[in-house]
C-alpha cells in the first residue's frame, strides 16, 4: 500500500461494498461500489475521505462543490451506514 499523505480515512479501510453520499441542500443520493470506485481513482491521494467526496460531488455536476465556505458550499455528505462504518474503522 502507498504511503499515506494524509491522516483521515481512506476507501481502502472500508469494509463495506457500497459508498453512501447524500446532500441535503438538492437532495440527490447515490451509492457507489467501493471495488469500482477503487480502480478508477487514478492516485492513491484521491481515496482519501475527504478529498474523494469532494471529487464525487464534482462529477455529479454539483453547481456548488467549488463555493467553499464563504458561498453557498455544497451539502455532500457521507450517509449514515459509511460514516458509521469509518467511524469504526479497522
């Protein structure tokens, strides 16, 4: 496994096979296959938590992912059963 550039969780320390996301704001939700998403990311830094679900919001066309905190910031967010489960952790 890469070194790690960061400390938060990665999608390799889930164990679950599918990755929740949910927004509030548009109240779009989607699951995603962890093993799949896995092979797509081109970098290893990209399956950090944080960052990846910056990366999906974007891909889902999300006009907001790039407001940051000053705008009106987009509202993606990990569901209940992924965050419960990186909470966890291995």
């Amino acid at each position: 496994m890469p070194e790690r550039a960061y400390s938060s969780r990665y999608l390799c320390d889930l164990t679950i096979p599918r990755v929740g996301v949910e927004c509030a704001k548009c109240g779009m939700t989607r699951s995603y296959d962890r093993l799949k998403l896995m092979a797509r990311l081109t970098s290893f830094d990209h399956q950090c938590l944080p960052h990846l679900i910056k990366r999906l919001a974007a891909a889902e066309g999300c006009q907001r992912h790039g407001a940051g905190q000053y705008g009106d910031p987009c509202g993606l967010q990990y569901d209940s059963q992924t965050r419960q489960q990186w909470s966890v952790g291995p």
